[in-house]
C-alpha cells in the first residue's frame, strides 16, 4: 500500500499544484490524509490547502466533535461549505447552521467563528480583495 498521498492530498505548495489549466480534487481523500496525520490537532481541527491561486484559496478543515476555528475576519469573500458533518458559522449578526453539502457566503471583513457539533468537513474557499493587497 502507498504511503504518499495521491495528487489530491499532496503535500507540495498549493501553488507548485496550481500550475495546470483544470483541477480535480478528491475531498473524501484529503480528508482521509489529514485523520492519519500524527500531529495533534490545533482546537480539535487539522487543514490543508488544497488550492492556490492568485487571490484565490481552497482548504479543506477537518474537524473533530466540538472542534473550533477561532474568531477571524478575512479581506475578502469567504465561502463556508460543510462538506460532511453539521457546522455552526457564527457571525455577530447570526449562529448559521450548515449541514452536509450546505453553504454560507460572508462578506470582507465579517467576524465569524466556526464549530463543528459532530465530526465534520468544511472546503473553506478565499476571494481575497485585490484592491485591499494590490499597491496603489
């Protein structure tokens, strides 16, 4: 049996990944990949980038029961998809509740917080804001 991922969970900079025109990505795979990892988890979450390019960023975060990714603010449009599982997106403006194969779309610059209620798969997906990272 391998021992190295396949192309879908390698391990190289997303970047070194992104040099083709079309992408195919295997998010039960990826997911797979991070539950053997060794490392402990950091607030009952692990991750891994799986896209890069430009402004743009794809990360599946696997989460175990009651897992956190604390309080952040992001410079660009956040898309919160629950792969598997039930998250919770909080906002100072809502609690979202996502189950599989449901989305939230925040804005720039919205605080949100996520908590998986069970074991859970979220694909982050990042549009930074060019005009707040390119020079004037």
């Amino acid at each position: 049996m391998p021992t190295e991922p396949s192309a879908s969970c390698d391990r190289r900079p997303p970047i070194d990944r992104a040099a083709v025109q079309a992408h195919r990505f295997d998010l039960r795979e990826v997911a797979q990949f991070l539950h053997r990892e060794k490392d402990d988890a950091r607030r009952g979450h692990r991750q891994a980038a799986v896209y890069l390019r430009g402004p743009t960023s794809m990360s599946l975060l696997s989460f175990e029961a009651g897992g956190v990714l604390a309080d952040q603010s992001l410079d660009g449009l956040a898309i919160l998809h629950c792969v598997d599982g039930r998250i919770e997106v909080e906002t100072d403006a809502a609690v979202h509740v996502l189950e599989s194969r449901q989305l939230v779309v925040l804005d720039r610059h919205v605080r949100h917080s996520v908590r998986a209620a069970v074991p859970s798969e979220m694909l982050l997906t990042v549009h930074l804001d060019r005009e707040a990272h390119d020079p004037a």
